[in-house]
C-alpha cells in the first residue's frame, strides 16, 4: 500500500506491504529514480519478507523539498520511517545514490539493534568520481538527452529503448511540467553530489557497517569499475562481500535478472 508520512513538515511517499513476515526489506532507491524500478526484487522477496520502500524528497511523489536534498536528510528519513513503523530483523536493499543512503544509515539501525543484514546495488561511493566527465549525461531534460544516458546504466540498452511502451512513458514523462518542476530541484542536488563532504560521510557510513553487507556490482556499469570499487569497501571494512554479475550495467537487475536474483536470495538465506 502506498501511503505518506511527514518529514519536517514535508510529505514523504511511501510504500508498505505487510506479508505477515519477521523479517523486513527496506529499498532505498538512487538518484532521480523512485521505488518503482524495484519491483521485481519486491515480487521476489514479498514471500519471505514484509516489503517497505521510501520515496527521498521530490523523488515519486513524495514533496518538492530543496531544503531536504541532501545525505544527512536521507539518513535522518530512513530513521524516521524506522522508528515511526517500528521496524524489525530489517534488510536494508539501496541502488546507486540509495547504496549511499544505506551506508550512512545502517548505523543508526544498528543502534536501534534492528538491522540484520545491507545489500548494496552499485552503491554511491567516491569511486565514481573516476567517471566524472559522464556525469553531465545524467540531467536529461528530453528523451532524446535520456537516450545518451541508458547505454551507460544498462550493458543491454535495448531493453528499454526498444521497447515502445517504455519509451511513450519516458517521453510523456520528460514532456511533463511537473516533472520538469521535480527535476530542477533533483538536478541542483546531482551538481552537488560528487563534494567531498558527501563521499565522507558514505565512507563514514561503509566503515561502520557491522552486519553482513553484499556489494553488488555489474561488469559492464558504465560508472563503475569493479576492481578499484571492490579494493575501496574492503580497504573500508573487510566484512563487505563482493559480488560481480556478468553482462550487468549499473541497473543490474534489469540487465542479468537470473544471475542477480540468484546472488541475492543466496546472500540473503545465509
């Protein structure tokens, strides 16, 4: 069920499913995204688990909220939400800029004595900043300026721009003005992104992670490289797990869905 909770005085969209589970999986999603893309990892795990997910602050529908686009304010919604549903025996699951917010806010769970395991889908980290010449690509204001970035999250692009129901979405998307609206704001907080104050703090956040953490990675994420990923959260924390799906962008799931799922139910059962 999709529903809202307020947020210093700000609507935050949300999504709960009570599947009469122990167990929770919190989804977080990545930058000018929503909790949408997560739906089938949602349909795998709604048999063993009770499903929540967060939509950040002009992301979805949740409100347009310039003064709540940034990581500390992520961290604090999680929180919040956590608190505010009482959550338990919870496994944070965060994509891209989510892998980030769920870095930084496994702490707090883990104070609250909830948190039983972290999966991190290519996880917001300063390694990124190696592809930094790519990140104008991803502020498109057309569809025909979201055509130059899927190559770079998807291995298999086709999967989305050749597919017409897909593509009459996304334009009528980009053609709306209140979409137009969201992305000024979402794309002011992307030109702030990459600051070393908000790689520190997701550093802060992966050295802290103490429960099982799976870091997730496709071969062919176009923002990514693997190695140097890798050798960053184990230099950070040696508990990290690492995992490479092959022939995966950096919507990993969309790319190589047998391989990933895979991966993820047996991390998951252990």
């Amino acid at each position: 069920m999709i529903n809202y909770i307020t947020f210093k005085n700000r609507k935050i969209e949300i999504l709960i499913q009570n599947n009469n589970k122990h167990k929770t999986a919190l989804f977080i999603h990545g930058f000018s995204s929503n909790f949408i893309v997560f739906e089938p990892i949602i349909q795998l795990l709604s048999k063993d688990y009770n499903i929540c997910a967060i939509n950040m602050p002009s992301h979805g529908n949740s409100e347009i909220a310039p003064e709540l686009m940034n990581m500390e304010s992520f961290k604090d919604i999680v929180a919040h939400f956590a608190q505010t549903f009482n959550l338990q025996n919870v496994t944070l699951i965060g994509h891209s800029m989510g892998g980030g917010i769920a870095s930084m806010a496994a702490s707090i769970l883990q104070e609250f004595k909830i948190l039983d395991k972290v999966v991190l889908i290519a996880p917001m980290n300063r390694t990124m900043l190696i592809f930094r010449h790519l990140w104008p690509l991803f502020f498109p204001r057309t569809y025909e300026e979201y055509t130059k970035l899927v190559p770079i999250l998807l291995k298999n692009p086709e999967i989305i721009l050749q597919n017409e129901q897909l593509t009459d979405q996304m334009k009528q998307y980009y053609q709306s003005e209140s979409t137009q609206r969201r992305l000024d704001v979402i794309y002011q907080w992307g030109s702030r992104m990459p600051e070393e104050h908000n790689q520190e703090v997701v550093d802060l956040g992966i050295a802290s992670i103490a429960v099982p953490c799976a870091l997730i990675n496709g071969d062919h994420d176009g923002i990514v490289n693997v190695e140097i990923c890798n050798n960053h959260y184990k230099k950070l924390n040696e508990k990290i797990i690492p995992f490479v799906i092959k022939d995966a962008g950096h919507n990993i799931w969309i790319d190589n869905w047998n391989q990933f799922s895979n991966v993820l139910v047996e991390f998951l059962n252990k």
